[in-house]
C-alpha cells in the first residue's frame, strides 16, 4: 500500500531521503503497518507529537491504509 508521509519542524531532518523539508514522501508498505510502526522505522525521537491521519488527529496505535496521508509534528506552543 502506498502511504504519504510529512515531517514539520525539526522532525523533517528524518525524512529518509536526508534532503529534510515538510514535503510528502510516499512510502510502499506492507499492510498492517501502524503509525507506531513509521515512528520507529523513520527513527523519530521519542519526545511529544502531534499525529494527524487525513487531516484528523490520529493514535499512534491506528492502522494506516492505502492513500493515507500521514503527518507528525512536534507539540506547538504559543502565546
């Protein structure tokens, strides 16, 4: 299944392409793959976020499907 996915903020230096920015990556991954799952495989640090699964706040736990449109982003603070 095919799955983009968006770092923001200082997590975009994981992408795994290595060339950073907030722009969608598309992953092939296997059906059954979590949010949990892509957290660890692209080596996020393990501190706060924010998970978004087409555009509606997401567990970490959820399951991802074809087309799904995944985005991280560190907490946001403001004032």
């Amino acid at each position: 299944m095919k799955v983009d996915i968006a770092l923001f903020a200082y997590l975009a230096d994981h992408q795994p392409d290595g060339l950073g920015g907030r722009h969608a990556r598309t992953f092939d991954l296997p059906e059954g793959t979590t949010i949990a799952d892509m957290i660890a495989t692209l080596g996020l640090p393990d501190q706060p976020r924010v998970v978004f699964v087409n555009n509606r706040h997401a567990a970490e736990d959820s399951v991802l499907h074809d087309g799904d449109r995944l985005a991280i982003f560190p907490p946001v603070a403001g004032g």
